[in-house]
C-alpha cells in the first residue's frame, strides 16, 4: 500500500505541474474602509466579510469552499490517507476518575464513537455501567459533552452539553443511582465551575447572562456565580458574586472539605488572580484576601488551612498556608519554598499535598506532608505529561492521567497507605513509598511506539535565549536535509507544550516524517519569566523562537526549507500568520488552524476581550504600535510569494471568529504572487457545525484531518 501511494503522488505532481488546468480562486470584492488609529490611517477591503449572516459573505464562502474542494478532493492517496485516519482515530480517550463517595466517574471514548460516553462504578474495582451518552443525542455526534462533576457522596452528576463545538453549555443534573434526569436545567453555563453543597443539596455555579440581561454584545461575559437549590427554578438563583465587576473577569468556585468556606478565584487575564472567602456559617459577604498585584494564585481550603500556590516574587511558584482565622495576606506563611522547576498544581489530598511540577518541558510528581516536608517522588514511566490529577480530602488514593509522545493515555491510582518507611515518631521519612498501579489505558494496537524515538534538543533564538524543541521520528533517521518535516508551537497564555500523545502524527511518521514541538516563550514551561517574555509587547520574541526551531531543523539536517511545514492552532494560528508574513521563505507549506489575523479588531469579536491582558489592544496608544508590528492581516505584501496555505476555520467558533480567515484568504489570493497558484495555493476550509475544536466529532476530525494531511503530502512530495 506504501508503494502505491508513493507512486500517486509523483503522479499529483504531473497533474498539478499543469498549472492552467484548474479554476483560478474566486475574487472577493474590494470594498475600501479607511479607519485611523492613533493618527495611522489603515485601509482594509475586506471588512464586509465579517459579518458572517451577509448573502454577499456566505455566497464568497460558497465559491471558496468549492475552489478548495476542487484542488484537495482530486489528490491521489486521499483513500490511503482516510483510511489509516480512520484507524488512528479511532484509539480511544481516558480520563481519571472523579471520586463520589463510593462511586467512580470518568469518560472514556473507543473506536468510532463521535463522543466520550461518562461511565460510573461502585468500587474502585467495581463493574462499570454508563451514565451519560452525548452520542445518542444526535446522530452526526454534534452534541459535545463540555464538563461533568459529581455531588460530594456521588449521588448526584452535573454535567453541561453543548451544540456544534458552541461550547455554550446547558447544565443538567442525573441521580447515578437509577440514571434519572431531574428536571433542573441551567443555561449559558460555559466552562462551569460547580461547588456542592456536603449534603447533595444545592451547588454554586458560574454563568453568563442570558440575552437580554446586558447590553448586546455583552452576553459573551459577566460571568458570575450563583446558588442553585435543587428542585428550585433556576431563574430565581441568588446571585453570590460579580455584580458590579469588571465584565471580563472569570470566577470560579471550591468549597472546602467542613462545608463551611466557599473560595472565589478571580481569573483577570494570564498574570493576575484575585481570591475572596466567604464564610457560609456566617453568612459574611466574599472577602478578598490578596491584596491586588499582578501575581497568579490558587488555593483550596481543608480543616479550615488555606493552602495558596502563587508566582508572587517567585516565577517558578510556591506554596503558603494561612492558618484558619488568620487569612490575610500578611499572615500566609511559605510552606514549600521555589525551586528550579515549575509548580504547576497542589492538592490537600488524603491529608498530603500532591504537587505536580514540570521540568524542561516534562512533569513531575511530587508529595509532601502538610507541613511543607517532601516524603515521596512518583516515578512516571517516561519522559512524558500527567494530566487530569483527581483526589478527595478524606480519601487514601490518587489518580492521575499519563501519556507522552510514544506512550497512549493511561490511568494510575496511588495508593497512600504507605509501604514503608515510617519514622519512629509517626512522621514520614522523604523515602516513603507509596504504591502506582496502573488503573486503565488506551489500547493502541494500530501502531508500535517502539519504532520510534523521542529527542530533546536545545537551540538559541534571535537574542540568546536557549530554547528547548522535542523531536520525534522513526528510529534510524537519515539526517539528509531531505525530511519532510512537521513543526509546531503555541507560545502564549502560559500554556506548556509538553510530550502529549498525538494520534495523527503517527500518519506522518509512518510516511518517514520528522515530528517537531517548539517550546516557545509565552507558554508556561519555565515559569512566569517565560510567560511574560511572550506576552504584549514581547510577543514578537516568540516569533523569534519559531523562526530559531526552523533554522535548527535545516542546520541539523534534519530538513530543508523544501520540506519545512508547520502546524498551528488559536494562538499559535496567530504564529503561523506572522511566520507566513515574517519569513515566508522559510517553509514550503503553512497550515493555520482557527487563527487570530488581524490584530487590531480581534478584541471586538466573541470572547476576545477576555485576550487583552495578554496581547494588548490597539485602542491603546502604545499597545497599537506593537500589535500593529506584527498583525498578520496588516502585513501581507503584494507580489510576494507565499508557502502553500491551507487556512481552517469553523462556522460556529465561539472564541475565535472565522471573520479572521476569511479575510486573509481573500486578501492574499488576491494579492500574492501566488494567489491563483494552483501548485502552491492559497486555500480555506470551513468546517460546519464546529466551533474552536473542543467536542469535535471523530468523523469531523478524520474528513478534517486527511484534508490537512493530504494537503500537506501534496505539498511537501511525501512518498516512502
């Protein structure tokens, strides 16, 4: 089969070679609109294509979508190249158990199922039975399953739904016990964040307003938190807190293990967190106890001890506890000082502290007792990501998700009744071991891990900094220069990009391609320094970073700028529109996946405002001047010739709006050399009843991803 596609790609290149056979793009028509920022005046011809609902927008989408069909339904190997998607895709997803008193709930998806399907068990060895179905909501898997969480004794599970990747969750309630919806339902309840009440009563929530509440257009934020009681209607909720806050703050909510203090984080952008205690059995408002500067913290409160993690005069994190009673800022006390990794996470579990660091870009597990003394390190199977950490103050056990680039999802449970290795005074001695068991795991019998290694290597960008880039590819590569090879970055939003298990990466290595994750600034694998280094008016270092892993990737033979593409989505869209405007020479094809473009209205749009502290805004003065020095949209030059492109959005994208690539579409088919190239083309893919990517169906995902990857075999002469 190998041969046979090798062989229908050298025959998509005679085909293509013949440039003039196929139909040239559709012209969208300019339409001049002149807008002065801060005394620079920016004409933009395509602004009309924003307003989505527009006959004249959806009739340009029509002709595009047509033009692209066109060019990729045609390519030979699109068969070959569906049907091992197909298979890889259908390696299944895990989650760790959320605990409920005797019950334990977690989602799991195999083969062809569109949606994870929540499974509950009695016992942690008992037989699992299913809870809830998103799939037999409808049939094209379009009805996503966004969050669930159980009641405190597990008596009850409340979950939210969504449709078309909207991610505009309605919340509903199920009894585990006899599987009974009961019929409270709550709307607008995106990313909800859900405290119960101990006795099954009630819970605080988080939602948005419904239309008509505020102003239009503002519907989208004012997230605020209320109570539900069960049984009650849901419109005459108390409101708890965010009344009179600034609209695009995000709460959420954590109850303590007593009943009694409920603790509000306040997330304002990614460098500032503010957290208020509210005293239920007094009845007391929300108190802020931080005391307003731009640091991140996070916390949780168990037998009355709050326990805060925060990047206070500390980037790489540390832990305070505040006695109960005494929780102003001035009387938190360090409990586990900074160290030379990252804290990525503390939970008061089992009456210890499990903390989760990242090293280099991997994780690491680590558990103290509660008076900040470590007494154990996890050992974890390999270089590699834990994910979706679960424990319960009262219980003796642990979950924690695993996976990495060569090894599937798995799910191990620690058991915290120690081995052995007790001191004589009742304490534990820093050699404690606890036993790992593996719970469960992914079966991924389509593929064999051993065949391939992962690197690390390390690389300096433009000013110095050294920059680490994880390389993965078949065992016994010819460093030959001659690799197709496949990049990608995020760097932004202090999110790490760490070893995760990529199903259709292996598509790409089977076919002898080089696999490459830049840890670019702006992310989160080196602390805040990190973070903030990629942020507002320092963004334009991460661009430097993707430009230094390219050059790393041809110096080191890996590749050439023949066989160079990279990959990114969001805010790494944002990346791959300024490498395609910074250093078009660099890469042979860009795939750019529900990017941010054009910088100076990408605030008006969805949720965007949310962004600001991160990126800026250009009705600021100054903040216009950065973002206006590397807004893709506004930097796209005419008579230059471009890589491939192969621009992917969705028509139901609730965070980042389609409006931005459609309008580099129409503005670079229209004035790069490349245009109307039919050999190196320009191109659009809007997916329908889809939004950012979260609850995409399988069958989505697979017709979305063989036409990534066969544009991508197209252009980079993929053959074995």
């Amino acid at each position: 089969m190998v041969w046979m596609i090798a062989s229908l790609f050298v025959l998509a290149a005679a085909v293509y070679a013949a440039d003039d056979a196929k139909p040239a793009p559709p012209k969208a028509e300019k339409r001049p609109l002149e807008e002065t920022f801060h005394g620079t005046k920016i004409v933009d011809n395509y602004r009309w294509l924003e307003d989505g609902k527009s006959l004249d927008t959806q009739k340009w989408v029509e002709e595009e979508m047509s033009y692209t069909r066109g060019l990729l339904d045609p390519l030979p190997g699109r068969d070959a190249i569906h049907k091992r998607l197909t298979e890889l895709l259908s390696i299944g997803s895990l989650t760790a158990p959320q605990m409920g008193g005797k019950y334990y709930f977690y989602t799991r998806r195999e083969g062809m199922q569109n949606q994870p399907v929540v499974y509950v068990r009695e016992g942690v060895e008992g037989k699992d039975r299913v809870l809830f179905d998103a799939n037999q909501l409808a049939a094209d898997g379009t009805v996503a399953l966004d969050w669930f969480q159980p009641s405190e004794n597990g008596k009850y599970l409340v979950y939210g739904t969504s449709l078309s990747g909207s991610e505009m969750s309605t919340l509903h309630i199920i009894e585990t016990k006899t599987g009974t919806l009961l019929p409270d339902t709550i709307e607008r309840t995106r990313a909800a964040s859900i405290a119960w009440m101990l006795d099954n009563s009630g819970f605080y929530y988080t939602r948005y307003p419904r239309k008509g509440d505020v102003a239009e257009g503002q519907e989208m934020y004012n997230r605020h938190v209320f109570y539900h009681e069960l049984g009650t209607d849901p419109a005459t909720d108390p409101l708890i807190f965010g009344e009179g806050r600034d609209p695009e703050d995000w709460p959420s909510v954590s109850l303590d293990n007593d009943g009694r203090f409920l603790l509000i984080t306040v997330q304002q952008g990614w460098t500032k967190t503010e957290l208020f205690l509210m005293d239920l059995k007094k009845r007391t408002p929300p108190t802020r106890i931080t005391t307003g500067k731009n640091f991140l913290y996070s916390g949780s409160v168990y037998n009355g001890r709050l326990y805060i993690t925060t990047n206070e005069d500390a980037p790489r994190y540390r832990l305070f506890v505040a006695e109960a009673g005494n929780y102003e800022r001035d009387d938190w006390k360090e409990l586990i000082p900074q160290t030379g990794s990252v804290l990525q996470g503390v939970g008061a579990w089992g009456g210890k502290l499990f903390t989760q660091y990242e090293q280099n870009a991997a994780s690491q597990l680590r558990i103290f007792d509660l008076d900040g003394k470590q007494i154990s390190e996890i050992h974890l199977p390999a270089l590699g990501t834990v994910f979706g950490s679960e424990g319960k103050w009262d219980r003796d056990e642990i979950f924690f998700g695993f996976f990495s680039f060569t090894i599937p999802p798995s799910i191990y449970r620690i058991d915290l009744e120690p081995i052995h290795a007790k001191a004589a005074n009742g304490n534990f001695d820093e050699g404690t071991v606890f036993a790992t068991s593996l719970w469960a795991k992914v079966d991924a019998p389509s593929i064999d891990p051993s065949a391939y290694e992962v690197n690390q290597e390390w690389y300096h960008s433009k000013d110095g900094t050294r920059v680490p880039m994880f390389i993965v590819n078949k065992k016994g590569l010819k460093k030959d220069g001659n690799n197709p090879t496949l990049l990608t970055g995020y760097g932004g939003f202090n999110v790490s990009l760490t070893p995760s298990f990529s199903r259709t990466a292996y598509l790409w290595m089977e076919h002898g391609g080089v696999f490459a994750v830049a840890n670019l600034r702006g992310g989160a694998e080196f602390g805040e320094d990190w973070h903030r280094a990629g942020m507002l008016g320092n963004k334009q270092n991460v661009f430097d970073d993707m430009i230094a892993a390219a050059e790393h990737l041809i110096s080191e033979k890996y590749t050439d700028k023949s066989h160079l593409a990279i990959q990114g989505g969001s805010n790494g869209g944002l990346l791959m529109g300024a490498m395609i405007t910074q250093r078009p020479d660099l890469f042979r094809a860009v795939v750019c996946q529900v990017p941010l473009l054009d910088m100076l209205h990408y605030q008006d749009f969805q949720i965007a405002k949310l962004w600001i502290p991160e990126y800026g805004s250009s009705e600021n003065a100054d903040q216009f001047k950065w973002l206006y020095a590397y807004s893709p949209y506004h930097h796209v030059k005419a008579g230059e010739e471009y890589p491939a492109i192969l621009f992917m959005t969705a028509d139901t994208d609730t965070r980042v709006d389609p409006m931005h690539a459609k309008k580099m579409t129409a503005l670079m088919q229209d004035e790069a050399k490349n245009g109307s190239s039919r050999t190196r083309p320009i191109l659009l893919r809007i997916e329908t009843k889809a939004g950012h990517g979260a609850g995409k169906p399988v069958t989505k995902q697979i017709e979305e991803y063989t036409d990534l990857y066969s544009f991508l075999f197209w252009q980079l002469g993929v053959k074995e």
